[in-house]
C-alpha cells in the first residue's frame, strides 16, 4: 500500500492494441505485477472504457486501426487530464519520440521490448501518479488551512478585515498589507492567496529585513553564472519562481532605494533582467507587499519613494493590534488551546474566570504572536486541567502599581494647567510608588517602570528622591522566592 492509502490494484491500467496476442501478454504481465489491468483493440474502445470507468495509465500503441497513438492521448486527456499516456510502436524514431512527448506522453517504448522495460516504466508511472494526488491532497489541505473562516475574530475591526479580503482576493490588483509586528500579516497574504485564482501556482515569500542587502537583489532578480565572486551556476530569482502565482514583500520599507527603483519597474512593467545579465525576462506574478512601518512618513522623510508607495498601495489593509479587538482574545486563546493540545499531547480544558480577564486586559505589545507563544507555553507548563492566574507570568498577573490613579484624570480649569509640572509631579509619584512596591531596590523599581536602572537612578538623582526613604520596615530574612540576588542591590 502506498503512503496516500492507493494499492497497486487500485491502479488501474488500459492497455490498448489492435494485436490481441500482445494485449493478452501485456496484460498478464502487469497483472502479475498486482495492476488492474483492461484492454482495447482500438481508440475508440480506449475512449469508451475512460468513459466507463477510472483509468490511471494507459500503454497505446502508436499506430491503430482508426486513429493513432497521439489522437487517443488527446481524446483521453481531454475526458481526464490526469490519466498517464506511455506509447509503444514498432517505428523507434527520435521524431516519434519528439512527436509523443510534446503530445503528453509519460514516456517512450519501442517494439520490441522485453516485460521487465513495461513493469519499469509501469511502475514509474504509478509513481508519478501517487505523487501527484499526494501533492494534490497537500494542496487541498493547505488550501483548507487558509480558507477565509480561519481569520479567527468577531470584533468589528477583524469583519473589516474579512469582508475586505473576500472582496479583493480574486483580484490581480497589489496589496499592501499594513500592522504592527506579530498582527497577522503573513497570513492574511496566504489568504489572498489561497483564495485567488492563482492558487494552484506558487506563493513565494521574501522577508526583504531579513536577507543582507548585497543579496536581496539576487533573491529577488536571480543572477548569471560569474555575475559576481561565488557565482558559480546561473540561478533564478524569487520573482521567476513565482511565474504564475504570488510573490510576497514582507518588511518591504527595509528595501533600499537603489532596489525601490528595480522594484518600481517590475511593478510597472512586469519585467527585469538577472544580476549580470541582459535578456529581459517577462514574469505573471501578483504582488503582496507588508510592512510594519509607516510609509508616507518614510516618503516624507525621502526614505521610500514616493512612486513606489502608490504603486504598492492600490489596496491597502490595515491589520488593527489586538489590543484594539479584545473581544476577540478568548476566541483566540480557546483556537490555540484547541491546536496545542493536539500538537502537544495536553489537556488544558480552559481558563477561570480571573485568568481570562488578566489576559483580556493586557495589551500584547507583540500581539498574536505573543499570545501564540504565550498559549503554547501555558499548555505545555500546565499539561492538564485549568489555568488560573497563577499560572500566569508576573508580567500579566500582577496587579496595577497604583491602581487608585486610574480613575483620577486631571481637570483642565478655565485658567489652564502648567502642564510640564503637572507631568513631572505625575512622573515622581509613579516612581515614588514603584520604590515602595520594590522595598527601596532600584533595580525591581526599574523593572516595574519598565525602564533601564540607570535611567532610573538619573531621574532619581534629578528629582532629589532618595531610594532608601521608601523602604519599609522588614525583616531581612527570608526574602520571598520570586525575588531575585541582583534585586537586593541599588
């Protein structure tokens, strides 16, 4: 049995002849073999027993009493373009050989020819058959995975974001994908994928921050053999691999501006040449580009081209943070609980109440990604069970340093504030508070404002606070567990 479940007598073979001494021959011979084997005399039987039934190979001989060889591959191909053509004839010339192959055959047998050549070329057939509806399968399951309902999100932001996608993916036209770092770029590029047209081609991605500058041109264009020092063999670029499908400008504000001008024009023209080279090479690829940084800011500042920013952004989709689509958090927590428990072998049945409001609140700075990680981590940690806010790192569990200041906004009067001493006072009852919580260390304090320790001994000395005037009367041992060496020193 083959690895996609397909038994050799699962394959079915016709095998058509107008010598019945032969078809019978052929016939035992890869019945042997474990094939399902049938026959016809001519190709008009071959045509009404692909009609009849499923048929995998089919062996024809090159010359038949009504139509030819290369007529049946046709016929047959144009009733199930995945059937697998081998011709034999008796005339082993390169021309009928040329003749068969452009016409689709699989491959070539010359009369006459020993059973062991048939089984062989047989047996590759299947092969290729298998591999193929392996891919095929692959394809459909990836194509499964990007389906639009997986875009996880009910807020209102995320349907913008569906509803824009469905509209736009059938469509040849450039897209530039816009969010912070971690949202979800990549996948909705996959999306609009796996969702256009263009499918069944490749999608070829290119993390233009992440390739060194003296080489994304060659990844991109492709290069000569000799075009430069180690270019040892010719070799085709992302956009050439993407013949026919879409290519994908991750990070694309990382490009430089030489490399914005040829991008420029294989956006306009739809054409470049190889890095040492000087054929023009025509391609037939969408394009999706990405980006984390804002862009009219970098064609202000004369960082990105102005030109090519209009040219990407024919159809701009902003992916919003999550911090902006909180009730989308629990779907998203219960969808990777749900994969991780799968993958991983666990049993983490949910969150308590607590827990999924602490989680809920925090802003993930890093977003999906972030809380991706950070599910993944808490399955694996916890194995089974629920996870309660216990479980959760101090980051997200602990509690506001001054929970009393949320509600407590300053009112501007009718005669205006000094707003500068206002935010310096604000400031060094922030820092005040975080010495009392940290017990007078400065370096827990730093990590509670989320600030380096020195810039926090700076704005100490600047203030005239003292760190030691917020220590509280305690005992000096035992500290708690948590507490780490580097904390008892300021």
């Amino acid at each position: 049995m083959d690895r996609d479940g397909l038994r050799m007598s699962q394959v079915h073979v016709l095998v058509v002849d107008d010598d019945p001494a032969l078809r019978e021959i052929l016939q035992e011979a890869l019945m042997r073999e474990s094939y399902n084997v049938s026959t016809a005399e001519d190709g008009t039987q071959a045509v009404q027993a692909v009609k009849e039934s499923v048929v995998h190979i089919v062996i024809t001989d090159y010359q038949l009493p009504d139509i030819d060889g290369l007529e049946v591959i046709d016929r047959l191909s144009k009733l199930d373009a995945k059937i697998i053509p081998i011709v034999m004839t008796g005339f082993g010339t390169i021309e009928t050989a040329v003749r068969a192959m452009k016409s689709g055959a699989f491959d070539f047998i010359t009369k006459p020819f020993d059973l062991e050549t048939v089984a062989v070329v047989v047996r590759k057939a299947a092969e290729f058959h298998r591999l193929r509806q392996e891919n095929h399968l692959l394809r459909r399951a990836v194509r499964d995975q990007y389906r639009l309902e997986q875009l996880v999100g009910v807020s209102e932001p995320m349907q913008q974001v569906l509803e824009f996608v469905q509209k736009v993916a059938d469509s040849d036209s450039t897209v530039m994908i816009q969010g912070e770092s971690g949202t979800g770029k990549e996948l909705v590029a996959r999306m609009l994928h796996f969702n256009s047209l263009r499918r069944d081609r490749p999608l070829v991605p290119v993390n233009c921050g992440a390739i060194p500058e003296n080489l994304l041109e060659s990844e991109l264009f492709g290069h000569e053999k000799g075009a430069f020092t180690g270019a040892t063999h010719a070799r085709m670029g992302r956009f050439e691999l993407a013949h026919g499908g879409t290519i994908f400008l991750d990070e694309i504000g990382e490009l430089s501006l030489p490399l914005q001008v040829k991008l420029l024009r294989v956006l306009q023209e739809r054409e470049f040449e190889r890095v040492g080279g000087n054929r023009t090479i025509h391609v037939d690829v969408r394009i999706i580009a990405a980006t984390n940084q804002d862009l009219e800011t970098m064609v202000e500042e004369k960082r990105f081209r102005q030109d090519l920013f209009y040219r990407l952004n024919v159809i701009p989709i902003v992916i919003p943070p999550l911090r902006e689509r909180r009730t989308d958090i629990p779907l998203l927590i219960d969808h990777f609980l749900t994969r991780f428990n799968q993958s991983k072998h666990t049993q983490v049945v949910g969150l308590d109440d607590e827990a999924l409001r602490l989680l809920t609140e925090y802003d993930w700075p890093g977003n999906i990604r972030e809380l991706e990680n950070m599910m993944e981590r808490l399955a694996v940690l916890k194995k089974q069970g629920i996870l309660s806010s216990e479980d959760l790192p101090q980051k997200i569990s602990r509690r506001s340093i001054i929970p009393e200041l949320k509600e407590q906004f300053i009112r501007l009067s009718e005669d205006g504030i000094h707003l500068s001493r206002e935010v310096e006072q604000y400031e060094k009852h922030l820092i005040m508070e975080a010495l009392k919580k940290a017990n007078g260390v400065t370096a827990r304090a730093a990590q509670l404002l989320h600030l380096n320790r020195t810039t926090l001994v700076e704005k100490l000395k600047r203030k005239g606070v003292d760190p030691r005037s917020q220590v509280e009367t305690l005992p000096l041992w035992p500290r708690t567990s948590s507490q780490k060496i580097d904390d008892l020193t300021t």
